[in-house]
C-alpha cells in the first residue's frame, strides 16, 4: 500500500511537469503507455531506463518528453549534485539524439525550441548536428514562434554565442515590431538580455519604457526580472539611472529571500556599472552574514566567499579564509579561479591558503580557457605567488592562447597578462599577432597594447643602448591607429565609452590633443545624457577645454531636470575641480544645487561627501547639505557603507570628509560644525613651509609650540597648551607667512591654469591669517632660476611682494 501511494505521489509529482502535461491527456481509449511509464519515473536513471526498452516505439512526443525531463530532474538539483555527464555519456541518451535528430520536421514549434534549449542544458556542444538541425530548423520557422518560444530561442543562439548572427537579428526586428504586445516581464527581460549588443538607441529607448512599465505591474517576488533589466543595461553600457534605481528597490526588498549566488551576481553587475547603492551593499552583507554556517560546500562556498568577502570585517574574513583552507582541495578550476580572484581582491595574505589554490589551479591548466587563464595567471601576480615553474607554464600557454586566438579583446587580455610576466626576450609571432589585430581594437585596447608594450621595452636588455626596431615599428602601428580612430569617429556616445578608462602615458602624450579635438567637432552632440560622462573625462584628464566647458554648462543648465540628481556631482565636478568661471557659473552652480536638495535623503552617503566636497572646492557651502552630512545618524551611516567598500574607496571618502570638515569650519563657523579631525590638521601643517616676519620684515625664530590647532567648538587656534593662544597672537607688527610650493598637479595639464583646490588651500590659509606665496614648479624650475642666488632673490620678491 506504501508502495503505491508513493508511486501515485511520483506520478501527480512529475505530471505536474508540462512535459508530461502537453501528452498526458484523453481517455483509456487514448492511453499512451510509454508516456505512463516515464510519468512514474522519479530520476534520471529510470527515464533512461524507460527509453531503453521502448526504442522500437518511441514516437516524436515521447522523445520530446524524455529529453525535457532528463533535464527537469537536472535543475532541480543543486549544482554539486546534478549529474549532467553521466546523462550525456549515457547509451540511451545517445538513442534519444539520434531520433530526435530524425524526428525534427515532427516537431511543433514549441517541442522544437523546447527540444534545442534541454540539448543544450544536457552539455550537448553547439556543433553536434543535433544542435545544428535544431536551429536551422529553428530558424527557418522564426516569424511564427509564440513569443516564449522567441525567447527561449533567443537564449539558445546566446548559449552558442550567436548574439551577431542573421537569426539573432531577425529576433530583435520582431521584438520591434511585437514590443507593444508583450505583457509578461519574463519573456520581456529575456529577449533584452539576448539581443541587447543588436540594439539601436531607438529600440533600446523603447524598451527601457517598456520594461519600466512591467516593473510596475508584476509581481515583485520574480527578482529575476530586474536583475536582467540590469544586467541588459549592463551588456549595452547605459546607466540609465531611473531604471536601474527601480529595479534596485525590487531586488533590495527580495534580499532576505536570496542565495549566494544570486547575491554575488546581482553585486557583479552592479559593480560593472559603478552603482554602489548603500541600501542593498548593507542589505546583502547582513543576508550573506546569515549564510555563512550553511555554506559548506565547495560550490555554496565559492559564491558566498566571492560576495562576501570583499565587503567583510577583518574577523570574518579570516573565518571564510579558513573555511577555504579546508575545502580547497575540494574546488574546481572555476571554483579555484573565483576563490583566487577573491583573494586578490581582499589583499589576502595567508600564504598556505594562497599556495593551495595555486595548487588547484595548476592541476586545472588543461581545463581554462583564454581569457580563464589570463585572469588567473594575474590574479596569482598580484597575490605575489611565488613559483618559477608554475608562471614559465602560465606563459607558455598564454602565448600558445595568443598566436590561435582571432578574438581583438582576447588578444589585448592576453597581451596585458603577459606583459606582467617576467620574460627576457618577447617572441617575434606574439607581436606580429598583436600588429594584426590592432587595426580592429577601440581606443581603450589601443591603450592596454601601448602600456603592455612600454613594459616590454623597460624590460628588454637591448633597451639601455636603444629602442628595438620592433618596438618602435609596434608603437608607430599604435599611434596611427588610435589616430585613425579619432578622426573617423562620429559619434560622441561611442568615443566617450572607449574613453572611459583611458589613463597613461601614451594616451597623454600621443592621443590627449587629438581626442579633444574630436571632442570639439562632435559638441553638438553634447546632451543631457552624455553630459556627466563628458564632465568626468574633463575632469579625469585635468584638461580644460574652454569651449566643451561652456557647452556643458550650457547644456546642463537648460536640462537640469532631466538630470538625474545623482549626475549632478560628475556634471558639476569639472567646473570646481579645474577652477573654471564661465559667464554663468553661479548660476550653474545654484540649479545644480536645487536639483540636489529635495534629493538629499535618496544619496548614497559617500556620494553625498564627494559632492559636498567638490562644492566646498567652488566655495559653495549650501547649509541644508552641510545640516544633512554633519548629523550623527548620517556618519554612522556612512560609517556603516565604508566597511563594505574596497579600501582604497574607504581611505579616499575619509579623507574628502575631514578635507570638507576642516574647509566647513574655516569658512562657515555660523554652521556650528564641531571639528573632529585634529589629527588631519596637524599632518596638513606639515605639508606647508610657515615663516613669521616682524614688522622690520626679519623672520621670528620659530617655535615647535607653536602649531596650528582647531578646538572642539570649531575656533582655530595656535599653541598646543590646553587654553591656546588666538590666532592673531603673534608679536605685535608681525605677520606669519606660508610658502605653498604648487606641482604640475595643482596646475591643468595644458595651461598654467590653477586648479579649485590649490585656489582653496590659499583661500584658507588666509583665513588663518597667513600672508600666503605660491611659488608655481614651473617658474621654480625654471631655466632664469638655475642658481642658488636667483632661487634666493626669488623667494625675496615672492615673500615681501604685498606685505604691509
């Protein structure tokens, strides 16, 4: 009786699947007892079992139901314990292939998709002619697909990396065409991840409203949908900030629900994008905190460690760092990769943890493909793994990789990675494969190659006698490529995404001039959309460019509310930063500022700080942001969000809050600000040269006590006494001088235009009743100023030119 009963659960259990569902319909007239047979089936074993001795009467639905639920009883399985090539290996599964490849004009159109997406699933490769008829098939059927069937289809040709192909694009026009009769965010989302590198900025606008539409009318427990609204705004590079900010507040409320992995993914997206949202970074912390003690596998483990680490305290992290000693052994080589990834990621420093994931990997290497093999060989570079035979193996197949691969990015990854090896010589094929690839990469390759190169030249022995022929025959390919590319370039979106990383040498030296030159001829397309990518590349190459300034301002001020209030700091950064004044530059500023306010509450707290910050730079200290950052709930906040970022984020916020605490005090003491960082004040004396004269114009010998002081109640002061003396109490007629000797980083880069923070460092200085002198590198280092005398006389003229 026990028996049955469970035979009847296993049977209502798996008819439940619409594998089942689509054939097992009808009177006993119509009985189908094969389809009986796989419809008590509980695993794959007994479906292949099923198969095995029925291949005699197999017909196209049985085949279809078999393989649909081989893989059914796979995905319910956790990832460790599904057992995919004992399915492929199998002899009736091979029985299956080959009658469904025989029965593909048999098929409807859903079997058909359905029959190609569980192949795929079951690891079958993408050019077994099973997978090849199936998508021919597929694709000569394309316009009458019901729309799920369309979407899943799109995913199969995705899985086969077919997003260029003909079929593909036939997609994504029926998309167009469909869009406004598509109501299920499921198919919506999927079918936008598929085709986003297809998109034009037309159909992408479509489907951003479309997708915001569904958002509001689905049903907020599928995160899935959001995170591939994300992840499509992620593969087309547009941080469209309403959107993403939706979906964020979706997938923030469904964090208690989440695992590791769709955590670390939802992280991983979000980190490609520079969306650090305070919310979600504490949110998720907290879940993968409760996830820890169940996280004891190696592939739970692996995503919890890759999550969490990066954002846990010093205790935590050496409690996971242990839990990875003890299943190392136990990883995989994309486990091992991860957890390597990680590693370097957290600075680690337990050296036997490190050894036994190179362990790992190096009985892996057989297994890693290219671009695998890259990262890994950097992530144990900048783990400073040592291992001699281990990096001569890395190189030799990073090489191999190298000469084979057709791939443009592949081959600059793999030219970078190499040119962080240790190598005497480089061969001549690794050059002649990057000279051939060069004409098809974008500015951004074009600058990975010129760095990768100049370390090559630093290394080569020959190079202290003379630049080899071969590299200077690489850079001159360089120079005119990344040349060619400018000048052809007319559109301003795509010239600012190859432009969003670009730093070093060569892009200053060869291609600065000329980007802005292309810069100036594409201004007219300079809207409120690009606006905040603009003003950061002025910004990052500390270039100013009068007239794109002006267009930004322009621009800016006749869109501000289209902006999004978060863009508003990178929009008005340039200004303050670079220290430029248009014509209506405290007009900017003030609209830019009554866009932020209403707004204040929905910052990310550091970001909060930085644009507190830059305003501070500009002299602008509006009192409802200076109220909201110095509260005790916003510091404990923001304390809270700096323990989740990386520490060079964590180290730079801190900094610009005390630089803002110090600069709210000086210039705004009506504020009522108290001031919390003595110690920053006194490393800030240090960096300034201070002379006291008489009123004879002598210097007054100085005194160690004498140092600068800002009490609790925000008063500056001097003397390090409890009382403290007044900072006007110097001897009477004297005057304290400070001597500010200004790099070329206080300076723009092609002008001797002064920047907003050396002007702001004068400005306060000032204010603590130093007469101040700025001596400028480029007069100091000066041919006129070649001799000790004329540095004196120099000095002379600086110091007493506008002492009374």
């Amino acid at each position: 009786m026990a028996g049955s009963s469970m035979s009847m659960f296993r049977l209502r259990a798996v008819t439940g699947s619409r594998y089942l569902r689509r054939f097992l319909h009808g009177g006993a007239a119509n009985r189908d007892h094969v389809l009986e047979q796989l419809g008590v089936c509980s695993g794959e074993d007994q479906v292949l079992e099923v198969v095995g001795k029925n291949k005699a009467k197999l017909t196209v639905n049985h085949v279809s139901c078999a393989v649909g639920m081989l893989w059914h009883f796979q995905k319910e399985k956790p990832q460790m314990l599904r057992t995919v090539e004992f399915i492929k290996s199998h002899p009736e599964f091979l029985t299956l292939r080959v009658l469904a490849e025989n029965k593909i004009e048999l098929m409807d159109d859903v079997m058909l998709v359905d029959m190609l997406y569980n192949v795929l699933r079951l690891n079958v490769e993408p050019y077994d002619s099973l997978a090849q008829q199936l998508v021919s098939e597929a694709w000569r059927r394309l316009y009458r697909f019901p729309m799920p069937s369309l979407s899943k289809f799109a995913v199969c040709l995705s899985d086969q990396h077919l997003q260029h192909s003909p079929p593909m694009g036939q997609i994504t026009d029926i998309l167009d065409q469909k869009l406004a009769s598509i109501d299920d965010a499921r198919i919506l989302t999927t079918l936008m991840v598929s085709v986003s590198s297809l998109v034009s900025p037309h159909l992408r606008d479509k489907l951003i409203n479309k997708a915001d539409h569904l958002l509001d009318t689905m049903d907020p427990s599928h995160y899935n949908n959001p995170r591939r609204m994300v992840q499509f705004l992620r593969n087309i590079k547009y941080s469209y900030r309403p959107l993403l900010e939706k979906c964020n507040h979706i997938l923030l409320r469904n964090v208690p629900h989440l695992n590791a992995e769709n955590i670390s993914i939802i992280m991983g997206l979000y980190q490609s994008m520079q969306f650090n949202n305070c919310d979600f970074r504490l949110a998720a912390k907290q879940r993968l905190m409760e996830l820890v003690d169940s996280s004891a596998d190696p592939f739970s483990f692996t995503k919890l460690f890759v999550a969490l680490g990066p954002m846990a305290g010093e205790d935590t992290k050496e409690r996971l760092e242990s839990t990875a000693l003890l299943l190392a052994e136990d990883l995989n080589a994309q486990q091992a990769l991860a957890v390597a990834e990680t590693l370097e990621e957290i600075q680690c420093r337990n050296l036997n943890l490190i050894q036994k994931i190179a362990s790992v990997v190096h009985k892996n290497l057989h297994v890693y493909k290219p671009m695998e093999m890259a990262r890994i060989t950097q992530a144990l570079i900048l783990l400073h793994y040592q291992s001699p035979e281990l990096f001569t193996k890395l190189r030799n197949i990073l090489v191999q990789f190298l000469l084979d691969s057709v791939y443009p990015y592949e081959v600059t990854m793999l030219t970078r990675v190499l040119s962080m090896l240790p190598s005497p010589r480089l061969d001549e094929g690794v050059i002649s494969r990057v000279e051939a690839v060069l004409p098809q990469c974008n500015l951004n390759d074009l600058n990975t190659f010129a760095m990768a190169v100049a370390k090559w030249v630093r290394n080569d022995p020959s190079y202290r006698h003379s630049t080899p022929s071969k590299y200077v025959r690489l850079l001159q390919t360089l120079n005119r490529c990344g040349h060619e590319r400018l000048r052809k370039a007319d559109r301003l979106d795509l010239v600012l995404e190859e432009l969003k990383y670009m730093s070093g040498e060569w892009f200053e030296e060869m291609l600065l001039e000329e980007t802005m030159v292309t810069l100036q001829r594409l201004e007219d397309q300079i809207s409120w959309t690009n606006v905040p990518e603009m003003a950061l590349f002025l910004t990052r190459t500390n270039h100013l460019c009068t007239p794109l300034m002006d267009r930004i301002a322009s621009v800016a001020m006749e869109n501000i509310n289209k902006i999004h209030y978060s863009a508003t700091y990178a929009t008005l950064l340039p200004f303050a930063v670079l220290n430029y004044d248009p014509p209506r530059v405290d007009e900017l500023f003030e609209i830019g500022i009554q866009r932020v306010i209403p707004h204040i509450s929905s910052f990310d707290p550091h970001l909060l700080v930085l644009l507190a910050y830059a305003l501070a730079v500009a002299d602008c200290f509006p009192e409802d942001l200076v109220r909201e950052i110095f509260n005790v709930n916003f510091l404990a906040k923001l304390d809270s969000q700096l323990e989740t970022l990386p520490d060079a984020l964590n180290k730079r916020i801190r900094l610009r809050l005390m630089e803002l605490n110090r600069a709210v005090c000086l210039e705004c003491p009506e504020s009522q600000v108290p001031w919390f960082h003595e110690r920053y004040c006194l490393q800030l004396q240090k960096k300034d040269f201070e002379c006291v004269l008489d009123r004879h114009h002598q210097a007054v010998a100085y005194s160690e006590q004498s140092q600068l002081q800002i009490s609790e109640d925000g008063k500056v002061r001097w003397g390090s006494d409890s009382v403290g003396k007044d900072r006007s109490e110097v001897p009477p007629g004297a005057q304290r001088v400070a001597v500010d000797f200004l790099d070329s980083k206080s300076f723009c880069k092609n002008s001797r235009h002064m920047k907003g923070e050396a002007m702001m460092r004068k400005r306060h200085l000032e204010i603590l009743g130093y007469h101040v002198v700025q001596i400028p590198h480029f007069e100091w280092n000066s041919m006129e100023l070649s001799t000790q005398d004329a540095w004196k006389e120099y000095l002379r003229k600086k110091i007493f030119t506008g002492l009374s």
